[in-house]
C-alpha cells in the first residue's frame, strides 16, 4: 500500500512552508522550533518529499522549499530515517526527475545528490543505471533532469565513481556522455560536457580510455553558439592542458587560434575560462615553443582584458569622486587573518631564507572587493606570468601598446596600462630599466591622479618597481615616491589608503635603512592615519607599522621616535578587548616594534606583559578552542618579541610571572603551532634570563626529545634550536640529556630532502651538544660528519657556526678516527670560513697539520690531489697545508 499524506497533517506542513517564508524573525524562530518537532515524527519527511514531488497545486517556491528542509534533514539525520521513509523518498525522487519545471527538477538533483552523498551510492544500486536510462527518454525534461542530477552526483563523488567500491560504473557512463555531445539541446550538451570534465583532474582511467574521443568531440564543439557549451569546452581544454598536454600537442596551433576567440567572447564567462588557459600553458615546458609565433596576437587581447568592465566601474563607484573615508566598513568586507607562526632560522644566506619566498597571495588585490577573479585579474595574472617566461621578448609586442595607454585621456584606459606595466614589472625588469627614469615620475604623478582608481593602481605598480627605485640614489626617486606615497596614506578614499599602505610596507622591505632619515616625517604619517583609518585599512596600518620597525631596526629606538609611535599603539592596545580578533595584527605589530626598540620598549613592557600572561592564563589548556589557539601562538610569538628585543631586561617580567608553567604547558600542546612558537620562545627565554629556566630543565628536555620529529618541520626545527641554546647555558650539566637528544638529531641529518634550514639548525645543535660534552657525542661522529661538514659550509660565519665548529673539532680530538674517511669534507667546511675568531683558526690548523703529519707528506700529497683548486689554494693560503 503507497503511503498517503492525512489532510490535516498535509495542511500543517503547508502552513509551516508559508511561515518559513515570512521576513519576520520572530516567525522564523518559531518555524526553527516547530521543525525541531516535526523531525521526531519520521513520516514528517515523507510529507515534505510529497509536496516537492507531487502537490501540483501548489506554487512552485514553495514545493522546491519543501524539498530543501528535506536535504537539510537528510544531512543532519538519514541515518534515523526508517527504511521504508528513506526508499519511498528514493522512489518518489526518480519517478519524478522530469518535472515539467526547471526549479523542482534542480531541486530533486539536489536532494538525490545529497542522499548518494551520504554512503548511499552503494546501497542504491538501482540509481546510475537508472539515470542513465532516462537520458534515452524521448521527454526533454526528463532527459534534462537526470543530467542535472548526475552532473551534481559527478561533482561530488567524482573519485568514489572511479573505484572498484561501484563496480566501476564510469566504464558505462562516460562513453554514454560523450553521445549526448551531439544533443540538439544546447543545455543537454552542456551538461554532458560538465559531467565528464569532472573526471580529467584526477585521471579517472574510463576517461583515459576515451580520451581521443573526447577530445574530437570537444573540437566538433567549437563554434557551438551557446555561451554555456562554449565555456564548458574552454574549461576542459585548460584541464587537459594540466594533465594530457601529449594529446593536445598535435593540435596546438589551432587550439591556440581558437583560445585567442574564446578569450575575447563577448560572454565574460567564457572569456574568463578561456584565459586561463594562457595561465595554465605558462607553465608547461613547451610553452614558449608553443606560443612565440602567437604573442602578437595575443599581447593585445591581455592588454584590453585589464581594462574595468562597466559593471567593474559602478560596483566600484570609480566615476562618482567620493571620500569614503569617514564611512564605517561593514564587517563582512574583512577578511580573516592568520597568524603565521615563527620559525626560528639562521640570519645568514646572502638572499631570502626559503621561509622568506612565499609569495603573497595578495599580490594582485587591486580590486579584491569584485568578484575575486575576473577577467581583468585572469588577464593580469597571465601577462605577469608570460612576461616571465618570455622576459624580455614580451617588450617589442608591448611597449608600443603601453606609450599609447599611459598617457590615454581617457582614465579607464590609462588605469588599464598602469596596472600592465605593474604586472610586467617582475619578468620584464632587465629590459623596462632604460624606460623607468621617465616611467616613475610620470607614475608618481599618478598618485595625485583625481580618479581614486587611477591613485591606487599607481601605488601598487609603484610597490613592483621598488627595488629599482631603492638602487637609485635617493634624492632621484626614493624621496619624491616616499612623499607622495605617505599623501596617498591619508587620502580621502579608503581604497587608495589600503594601497598605499600596502605600497609603503613594499617599499620599506626595499629600503630598509635608506628610510631612517626621513623617520619622524614617515611616523607623524601613519601616527596620524591612526585618527583617520576605519577598522579594515587600521590592520594594514598594523602590517606597515610592524615592517617600518623590522627595516629599520634599532634606528627606531630614540626617545622622540618612541614618543610619536608608542602613546597610539597603546591607546589601541588598551581599547580592545581580550577577544577582538584585531588584538593579531596589533600584536604582531608590538612585536616587531618590541625587537627594534629593545630597551626603549622597557617603559611599555609591563602592560602588555601583564595582559598577554592573564590571557592566555585564563585559557587552560583543555578549556579553549581553536580561535584562541590562535591567541597562544600570537601571545608567545609577542613574548619571543620582547625576549629578543629586551634582552637581560626581560629578567624582571619573568620572575613576577608563572610563565614558565605556562610554557611547560603549551609545549605539550595538541596543536603543532602553538609547539612551534613555544619552543621559539623557550629558546630566547633560555638566551635572555637562563636562570629562570634553569629549574624547568629535567622537565623540559623529555618534551623537546619526543619533538624532535620532522613530520612537523617547523616544530622540529624550533625544538632543535632550543636545544642547542639550552647546551650553550648547561654546559656540562647537559651530559644526562644527550642520550635523549642525539639519536633522533643524527637521524634527522642523514635524511635525504631535509629541508636547508632544518639540516642546519640540527648540524648547529650537534655541534653545541659535542662541544659541551665531546666524551658523549664523539663516540657517534663517524655517523654525522659528512652531512654535518656539507650543511654548515654554505653559511656566514656567525657565532652559532663559531660554537658549532668549536663542538666538532673538539670532538675530533676525542675521536679523531671517526673523521678520517671523510676528511675532504672537514677540509671543504674549515675552508668555507672567512675570518675565524684566532682560538678557533688555531684548533684548524693543529687539526689539518696532526692529520698531515699523522699520514706523511707523501700521502698527503696524494690526498690534496683531489682537491678543487679553490680548495687546494685556501687550505694552503690559511692553514700552510
């Protein structure tokens, strides 16, 4: 017997489906309530599958709305529903895929989907194979309805299609999508195409097997006149770029003719799709082959793809001059930030450590409140990374198209070639220098354009050139950029504040301490935009103010720099609450004010101190979540901060304080980050006040042992460190502890793909731990030297590598045998120092000599054969061997 809906119980579902629909909140908490009722009734559901499939009579928004609460209680309670409710829903759901209309049948492909989502796709076995039929019916809604649906189960079980779980049901489905290529239904096609492209990502082997098939079918495609195929067609062709670049070669010349269309389709979306195939292409290995005889097509289209679309201009209120500056934000507009935890590395490449090198995400935020990506970023975006693989042949496409941009009249136009010569500025730098003496004033006087999209493009196109404009001596353009970048700072517009603070903050990596004497007039600047900014340009204040401290460093520390800079930090310090998320940024902020200022900051200490050590008190460990994890990590980073930057000074905060509790806790955290950052701070408390630490040591060297684990490199690299700081306080006092330690740091070195800065934080630790207790240690150096000698020769002399090479030639001395078969390597790192410290010159030269002496000169002879010549020239030049 079918089930039946009761009249009554009909007409009280039916109520609750209008009331939902009121704007009134009152009414809406209500129906929130009645539901949670109605959800202990298990027919409830069948009610709802009845109106969405069945009650005709009904209007459609609140037949689709029906089956809506109906997919939210699938996901919050299927596994409740009895088995006779959950197969009549099945049943009803295909019985009624073709539903005359467009919304119910959407609606049912999403409740189907949520349901073969739920781990029913093996227990439903009829559904594919029934789908699959119905694409044969000669009824278009019903062909068209079960597309929908198995486009959206394709979308989210894509993998689970391709597994011997189903029995490998693609085998049968895709040969199938590929007919209805044909279909003279232009959404029929559609659909096919976007089922199978969900499959090209991963590989999916039925897709693989057809996939010369596929490919014809997508050329057949080409001129199709339906915007929704076409985009379809383009988003295929750039994923198969990714993985089957070998099927697509043969093709390359007229797939690229049909790209340059695509890219200029007068539907956006298409165009969008279609340019990130330049994107994709970029970086494959035949790119420049593949498209050097087509860039003089191609320059162009990018160009004219930057410009502002229409509706760009009116969402962005570009032709309506306002200050908005006095406006509210509204909090939605504010993006999340992260804290990114420290890492502890060694201040000694020539360059950017690799931590250094992640490119910001934010790069290109120009216009980040549009859409995220459109097709004026997807057109930036591929410029910038041609101009990186075709340097500086990109130019003669270029800059005939440039002259006529910059200096256009009309400010869309000119906006569009500013932001092309912001985006060539990386990969084109060697050929645009000869052009940037008269390019930068013109830019800068940009800054003052009147259309505040036309200020904040120069700024950030200015923030690319940076680097040049730094080589220059300063009165040339440093200052005159500087002058009118720090206007922008407090222009009426917030867009333009937001870039140019954003610019500033590049432009301060860039100079460093070329800015210190124009400080006080760069602090009175952003002192003053502290009065002026609304809540989400205040963050980025934050950021540029944290980046002037770390650029310049210690310059900053002078009463009248401090007197300007600390009184507003404070005032904001003391205004927000324990849970205000922007307490990140302006604690990231003090603490690169705190290292710079290092006893200045003495007088601030206090007040922060106090507040940081009550917070993250007041969180014991089991009690918070992971917001507040967050606040640990900043909170510890912070301390590290003032660690670092007070020095011995620090002695004071610490001894009124249970930090060290604290710190004994957060160690043993879940959390890796917070492990990460506490054992950056344990280190620099250890370097600052030891002491303090002194009494923690038994308990503190068992956690640091079990960290010592490289899965989590960043935990592992900050542990290592510790350690090796604690060694230099111990002394002697750390021979119980080796045994805990050593094992796992002489495994880490030996591991193949290290990364740098982990090999040569542990090769410094190893070092430390040998030459505070060389009987231990030495026994093992057979084990550790090579990769030992091989990690510490690419760095700076520093007093970290001073302690480390003391710590192995004493070791030598106790085990001089565990040295012998790798001596070349010993001789490459004694080699790689400058100017060692006297004491430690000498420790060199009666290792190399006793060596020497120990074999004869005529063996010695034979071994400094192989030598490099460099090697050989050094080692004789130094040390006489």
């Amino acid at each position: 017997m079918e089930w039946q809906p009761d009249e009554q119980g009909l007409q009280q579902v039916l109520q609750l489906l209008k009331d939902s629909q009121s704007p009134d909140t009152a009414t809406q908490r209500a129906v929130q309530e009645k539901l949670e009722q109605l959800n202990q009734f298990p027919d409830f559901n069948n009610y709802l599958i009845f109106v969405l499939t069945s009650l005709k009579s009904e209007d459609e928004p609140t037949r689709s709305l029906s089956g809506l609460i109906l997919k939210n209680n699938v996901k919050a309670h299927y596994q409740n529903f009895p088995p006779a409710v959950a197969d009549f829903i099945k049943r009803e759901c295909l019985n009624n895929i073709g539903d005359p209309s467009p919304l119910i049948r959407a609606t049912i492909g999403i409740l189907i989907t949520t349901i073969a989502s739920k781990g029913e796709l093996q227990t439903w076995p009829e559904l594919l194979p029934q789908l699959c039929n119905l694409l044969n019916s000669e009824d278009y809604n019903t062909c068209e309805g079960s597309f929908g649906a198995l486009q959206k189960i394709c979308e989210d079980s894509s993998e689970l299609l391709d597994s011997d779980a189903l029995n490998r049901p693609l085998n049968i489905m895709i040969p199938k999508f590929l007919q209805f290529f044909k279909h003279c239904s232009p959404k029929i096609r559609s659909h096919a195409i976007a089922c199978v492209n969900q499959f090209i990502i991963g590989r999916a082997q039925a897709l693989m097997d057809n996939i010369d098939t596929f490919i014809e079918s997508l050329f057949a495609l080409a001129g199709d006149e339906d915007c929704e195929v076409r985009k379809n067609v383009c988003r295929a062709l750039v994923m198969l770029l990714e993985v089957r670049i070998d099927r697509l070669i043969p093709h390359m010349h007229s797939i690229i003719q049909y790209m340059l269309q695509r890219t200029q389709d007068a539907d956006e979306n298409v165009a969008l799709e279609a340019c990130e195939f330049w994107l994709t292409l970029a970086e494959q290995p035949i790119c420049k082959e593949a498209l050097s005889g087509h860039l003089v097509q191609l320059i162009p289209i990018l160009v004219n793809g930057m410009k502002y679309s229409e509706i760009d201009i009116i969402l962005l209120k570009g032709d309506v001059e306002e200050e908005d500056d006095n406006v509210p934000d509204s909090e939605q507009d504010i993006k999340p930030r992260f804290h990114k935890s420290r890492t502890v590395t060694l201040q000694h490449e020539g360059g950017e450590g690799e931590e250094g090198e992640d490119i910001d995400e934010d790069e290109d935020d120009d216009d980040d409140t549009l859409s995220d990506w459109n097709l004026r970023k997807c057109s930036a975006a591929a410029l910038d990374v041609l101009a990186n693989v075709f340097r500086d042949d990109l130019l003669p496409h270029l800059l005939p198209l440039l002259k006529g941009l910059l200096f256009h009249p009309d400010w869309v136009t000119k906006e569009s070639g500013i932001l092309v010569l912001g985006a060539i500025a990386e990969g084109c730098m060697q050929g645009m220098v000869q052009y940037l003496p008269e390019l930068i004033p013109h830019l800068i006087q940009c800054l003052c354009d009147k259309k505040a999209l036309v200020r904040s493009i120069a700024c950030w196109t200015l923030s690319r050139y940076a680097h040049w404009v730094v080589s220059q001596p300063p009165d040339a353009h440093l200052k005159p950029l500087m002058t009118e970048l720090l206007k922008r700072i407090l222009d009426g517009n917030k867009r333009v504040q937001e870039a140019a603070c954003s610019a500033f903050a590049t432009l301060e990596e860039e100079a460093c301490t070329e800015l210190v004497p124009y400080l006080s007039f760069i602090l009175d600047t952003l002192v003053f935009a502290f009065g002026k900014y609304q809540h989400k340009n205040l963050l980025i204040l934050y950021d540029a103010i944290g980046t002037l401290a770390d650029s310049v460093g210690h310059h900053l520390n002078q009463p009248e720099y401090i007197q300007k800079l600390m009184p507003p930090l404070i005032q904001k310090w003391n205004e927000l609450k324990d849970e205000d998320k922007d307490l990140f940024p302006l604690l990231e902020c003090l603490s690169s004010v705190a290292t710079a200022l290092q006893s200045g900051f003495l007088p601030y200490c206090e007040p922060v101190y106090q507040r940081l050590h009550h917070t993250m008190y007041s969180q014991q460990p089991d009690q918070y979540e992971a917001p507040d994890k967050d606040f640990m990590i900043v909170a510890l980073d912070l301390l590290s901060g003032l660690a670092e930057g007070l020095g011995g000074h620090v002695d004071q905060l610490v001894a009124r304080s249970n930090i060290m509790t604290l710190l004994f806790q957060c160690m043993q955290d879940t959390m890796p980050e917070v492990r990460q950052s506490s054992f950056a701070l344990l280190g620099d408390l250890t370097k600052a006040c030891f002491p303090h630490v002194k009494p923690c040591i038994a308990e503190f060297m068992p956690i640091l042992g079990t960290n010592l684990n490289p899965e989590f490199i960043s935990v592992c690299n900050n542990a290592t460190w510790a350690i090796g700081e604690i060694c230099m306080q111990m002394g002697v006092e750390m021979q119980p502890y080796v045994a805990l330690v050593l094992p796992h740091l002489v495994e880490i070195i030996n591991r193949p793909n290290t990364p740098k800065t982990l090999l040569e934080n542990t090769a410094i630790t190893i070092g430390r731990l040998g030459y505070v207790c060389p009987q231990e240690v030495a026994p093992m150096l057979q084990q550790f030297i090579r990769p030992w000698c091989t990690s510490l020769r690419n760095i700076r002399d520093n007093e970290e590598k001073d302690s480390a090479f003391r710590g192995i030639c004493v070791m030598i001395g106790v085990n001089p045998g565990g040295v012998v078969q790798d001596f070349i390597f010993f001789c490459d790192a004694v080699a790689s120092w400058v100017n060692p410290k006297d004491d430690l010159r000498d420790m060199f030269y009666k290792i190399l000599h006793g060596f020497k002496d120990q074999v004869g000169e005529e063996n010695w002879q034979q071994f400094s054969e192989q030598f490099p010549p460099i090697l050989k020239e050094r080692l004789s030049a130094c040390y006489g061997v």
